[in-house]
C-alpha cells in the first residue's frame, strides 16, 4: 500500500502541481483548502505525512501545526511545512512549533519530492519502496545500485536520478524540459541537449551490447521508459 500524504494548501494550482507530482512518484494523495477542516479530517483519519502551508483559511497552518503536535494521534506525525514566508525568524518558529521541515515558496519539486521521502524513510520505513523494479532492471535507491539480470551497472549520478525519474513512472511521455525540471530542477538553466547526452549514456550503460533499448524515443521530443519493462 502506497504512503497517503495530506497536502493542505488553499492555492488551487499549487495543490494540483503537488498532486501530480506526488501521485506520479507513487504516493496516494488527498487535499484539503482550508485549515479547521484540515483539523477535522486528521481526527477521522492519519495520513502517513502532511504539507502544510502557513497562512490557511479558517485556521493558520502554524496553529494546526501546534494542535496536531499536542494531540497523542498526531504526536509523531511528519509535517512539512510549506510557505512564502521565508525569514529566519520564521523558520524558527515553524519548526519550534513541531514542524519536521521547512519549506519556502518558490520551491524544487524534486527538492520537495526527496524530502517527502527523506521523511517517510526515517518516520515510515515501510512505507517507502526502497527497490524500484522494471522487468529485469533494478534500482535500489537506498544503496544508490542499478543491475540488470542481476548484473550491477556502474551509472553517474545524473544518469542514476533520470532513470529513477523514469521507472517511477513507467509508460509515460515527457518533453525535453519535463525532464530538465524533474531531474535537474526548474530554478536551474541547462540547455535542453543536456537531456539527449544524458539519455544516451543510460541508454549505453542499460544495452551495453546493444540489445533490446530499454529507453525509448517517442513523438520526436519525448522520451518514455519501455512499457515492456514497466510492467
């Protein structure tokens, strides 16, 4: 059973980039807009994370925060905190309050997506998959390992990171700078050939002897990791 994150947020398109973005890594996602309701669903249920923006309707995120951290339930339940307001001084207070992490607008996606799994990892172990698996290739993110037929394969670090990116969503297309964005990050500029130089190098580690790719080119501009492997 996939790990269920709460995001409670009140900018409609902000809450569907997060939502997408969780649910393509894997996770099983609800939403909520306002904070007093937010309160109300976490005393039916518990999620396995939370985040949670600061300035809510109905009820500040700090305050659900320090309500949630008061109550034996939610005690222990990892919040991140997500916000525009980026002071030292309120930082301090967000994780004084009982936030796990702290996060400011604008933020990475990627950045975020790892420290939801950072999180999850030390809170929820089992809940994280450590082995991702697509046919004969296997990725064990813990130990930063790749092989195929049980055989190891060395990859660098950015070639590791898009073929993760890829075997979390196996089957699906995306554009030159859908990758840029989720594997390097949006707040950083590298020219778009970047991803074709990196593609062939997994491409090249993955068939070394030119077997069967498991990387595929489709629709001219978009890539997608082979359905036959995300199966």
């Amino acid at each position: 059973m996939p790990a269920r994150i709460l995001i409670v947020e009140d900018e409609e398109p902000l809450t569907l980039l997060l939502r997408y973005n969780l649910e393509a890594a894997g996770y099983a996602v609800d939403s909520i807009a306002r904070g007093d309701e937010a309160e109300l669903k976490l005393r039916e249920t518990t999620p396995d994370l939370v985040v949670l923006d600061w300035m809510l309707p109905g009820l500040s995120g700090i305050e659900l925060c320090r309500r949630l951290r008061g109550q034996a339930a939610t005690a222990q339940l990892p919040i991140i905190m997500l916000t525009a307001r980026g002071e030292e001084s309120d930082r301090v207070r967000g994780l004084a309050t009982g936030a796990d992490d702290y996060i400011v607008k604008p933020f990475s996606v990627p950045e975020l997506l790892a420290r939801v799994s950072a999180l999850l990892r030390r809170a929820k172990p089992e809940r994280v998959n450590a082995v991702l698996s697509a046919g004969d290739i296997a990725l064990d993110r813990e130990r930063r390992r790749v092989s195929r037929g049980g055989v190891e394969i060395d990859l660098g670090p950015t070639e590791f990171r898009l073929l993760e990116y890829l075997m979390q969503r196996p089957g699906r297309v995306f554009a030159r700078e859908q990758l840029l964005d989720g594997v390097w990050g949006s707040d950083v500029y590298i020219d778009e050939r970047t991803v074709d130089v990196h593609v062939g190098r997994l491409r090249k580690a993955l068939s070394p002897g030119g077997e069967v790719d498991p990387i595929r080119t489709v629709r001219g501009s978009g890539y997608a990791f082979d359905e036959r492997y995300g199966k």
